[in-house]
C-alpha cells in the first residue's frame, strides 16, 4: 500500500472518531445556565415586556395630543421640521 491509503486509513477509523469524541466531551463540560442566571433572565424579559408597554402607552399619547406624530421612527431618520423665509440657506449635512 502507499502512504496516502494508509493515512486516509488511519484519519478514516482513529481521527474521525477522537474528532468527534474530543468535542462532544468539550461540549458536556461547558458550563450550563445555573438557577439565578435563569432567574435574572426570566426578570429581565419581565422588564423589557413592562417597557415596551410603558413605551406604547406613551405614544399612544403621544398620538392623541399630536396627529402628524408618526409612532416607530427611528432616531436617525428623524429630522426637524424647518420653516425657512424667503433668502434662508441651509447647508447640506449629508455628506
């Protein structure tokens, strides 16, 4: 036989299996969610849902006080509302 069949040989039946064998026992010792980490998550899911309701609420206000509001736009794509008299330049910050 030649060197190749031997090593595909080998990286067939002993490297393969220590491959997977190797990662799966890696895989067991990570560490796993413990019971407080468990319970901050589930806090902090209540948290955010409360949020987001307070956030809804407020712009249903928000909503009722001002008909031209629209609720959802983002902070980066918002931009003033500028009256300009006749003559005003406004430089293009764009770029």
């Amino acid at each position: 036989m030649d060197f190749e069949g031997v090593l595909a040989i080998f990286l067939a039946l002993i490297g393969l299996p220590w491959l997977i064998f190797h990662y799966v026992t890696k895989w067991k010792q990570a560490p796993k969610i413990t019971h407080e980490d468990e319970q901050l998550l589930d806090e902090l899911h209540m948290l955010a849902r409360r949020l987001e309701d307070r956030v809804n609420t407020v712009e249903r206000i928000v909503a009722a006080d001002n008909p031209n509001w629209k609720p959802g736009i983002a902070a980066s794509e918002w931009q003033p509302e500028v009256r300009l008299s006749k003559g005003d330049y406004i430089p293009d910050r764009r770029n």
